[in-house]
C-alpha cells in the first residue's frame, strides 16, 4: 500500500522545497537549555540541531534524540534519570511546549521541532552515509515506511521490524540491527515506551543515532495522514488529529494538559528553591 498523493504532499519533500530546507541564521544559533517538566530542553534551530547529529554519526559517537511535546513530558518523568546520564538532546515539539516555556520563562523557541518534518529532512541530508534501521508500529507499517523513506529521500534503509510479535525478542531485534551495520535507529512505540527502549538498549547496539519518532512510521507509510498545509501553518494539527482519533487522543488533549502544566509549574518552583538552599 502506497501512500496517497494527498498524503505525500505533506512530507516536506526534501530538496525540491526549498522553503523548508534549514537555511544557517548566525543570529538564532546561540543554542542553550531551558528546564520544563524536570527535563532540559535545547533552544536550538534545525540547522544546528541536524549538524550536531551529522557530527555524532561522522564521530561514531552515539547521540540520543527525544521530541518533548507535552505527552512526553507528563509520560516520560522517571526516565529523566537515564537521560540525564545517557548523551540525550531533548528538543521542543508542539504548541504546548511552547506555551508553557513562555509562561514560566517568557522565552520563545526559534522554531518547533516537530520529528514528522526534522526527521525525513535529516536523513535526506546525511543520506550519503546513513545505514537506516526501522522499529516500531503495527505489521506492514515499518516496510511500508522503508519505501516511503526509500523513493522520495533517498534514505538507505538496511532493515526493519514492527513493534508488535517482531519486536517481543529484544535479543534478536539487537541482533538483526547489528547485523545491519545499521547507524542510525528511529523507534516508534509511543511516549514512554519508546524512550525507554532506547536507553535500555543503546549500550548493547553498534548505532551511532537512535530517534524516537512517535507516528512518523504511520505517517510515512500513509496509514494515517498529515493534517493540511494551513492546518500545519496555525499549528492546529494536534485539533486535526484529535478529530480523526477522538478515543485515544482526547484525555491527552484535554485532562493530560492541565497535568502537564501543572508538573512544569511545580517542577519550576522546586527548581528555584533548590538554587536558593544552593
């Protein structure tokens, strides 16, 4: 099953757009952390985030990449240990994030981050030496994904496995990246899953990169689609998709934010006050 070209549309479609290549803007690369939710998210742009990840995978140097929209923030807090120790970069995804930043800390990001865009263009950009690997989502998805990935970036995809009866032997799933040659990772079991996975495994895989990448996989095989280039430019898509998954995605929309925000706040003053007894 291929995807639509409604569907296709919507991929940022690597150098023939070239509004949404990462063009280097001297003036926003002073790139730093922020603390939301007890985690350290980068300030940072595309250009500088995809040449930090370029230089790992050049240095053999593994690099751990996490998009923190609020889910991951309310789903992910008792890995914050292992990441913290793990060579993680945390980036900001989503309107959520962005509000609650300028809420406690009256600062912008440059630019959101969202994985479904960041990611196919930063393959696409390290195509010549990337040795991809797919794990995740239901049977058919990651295969599907591999050609998606394969005819429209010029992604080399050495391998893949769902994240369903495929991925229940961690063991050989270990295996067969290895045997791969693969360097690059890209996990897809949703907040925490996923997260987890990865620092759990990294230590027993010759990969330089590993992604969690949430519904990219869907996304690329065309099993669900992206909302409509104007629906993406307001940064409503999160509303899009809660209208086309109403049962899963509502209490995260709704109930999970006021948590969210919640956790930012009271995190934040805990923050402060142990710099204060410092």
């Amino acid at each position: 099953m291929s995807m639509s070209e409604n569907s296709r549309n919507n991929f940022p479609n690597n150098s023939r757009d070239k509004s949404l290549n990462h063009a280097p803007d001297k003036s926003r690369d002073q790139s730093h952390n922020i603390s939301l939710g007890g985690f350290s998210i980068l300030r940072t742009t595309g250009a500088a985030l995809e040449q930090q990840l370029a230089l790992a995978l050049n240095a053999a140097e593994q690099k751990i990449l996490f998009f923190a929209n609020t889910n991951f923030i309310v789903k992910c807090q008792a890995l914050q240990p292992q990441m913290q120790t793990a060579n993680t970069l945390i980036v900001n995804d989503g309107i959520g994030v962005d509000i609650a930043t300028w809420v406690i800390h009256r600062e912008k990001f440059p630019e959101n981050l969202n994985g479904t865009d960041f990611i196919p263009h930063y393959l696409h950009s390290v195509c010549n030496q990337a040795r991809v690997f797919l794990v995740g989502g239901k049977p058919g998805i990651a295969i599907r994904a591999a050609t998606t990935l394969r005819e429209q970036f010029n992604v080399h995809v050495v391998g893949s496995c769902d994240g369903y009866a495929q991925s229940q032997d961690t063991q050989k799933v270990i295996a067969e990246i290895n045997a791969s040659a693969a360097n690059v990772v890209l996990v897809a079991m949703g907040n925490p899953m996923q997260e987890k996975w990865i620092l759990e495994n990294r230590q027993l895989l010759n990969a330089s990169v590993f992604i969690g990448v949430g519904a990219l996989l869907d996304f690329l095989a065309g099993d669900k689609p992206r909302a409509p280039h104007l629906i993406q430019k307001f940064r409503l898509e999160w509303l899009y998709r809660l209208c086309l998954e109403p049962t899963r995605l509502m209490r995260r929309y709704t109930l999970d934010i006021a948590v969210f925000l919640a956790l930012c706040i009271r995190t934040e003053k805990w923050r402060k006050n142990a710099m204060k007894t410092h």
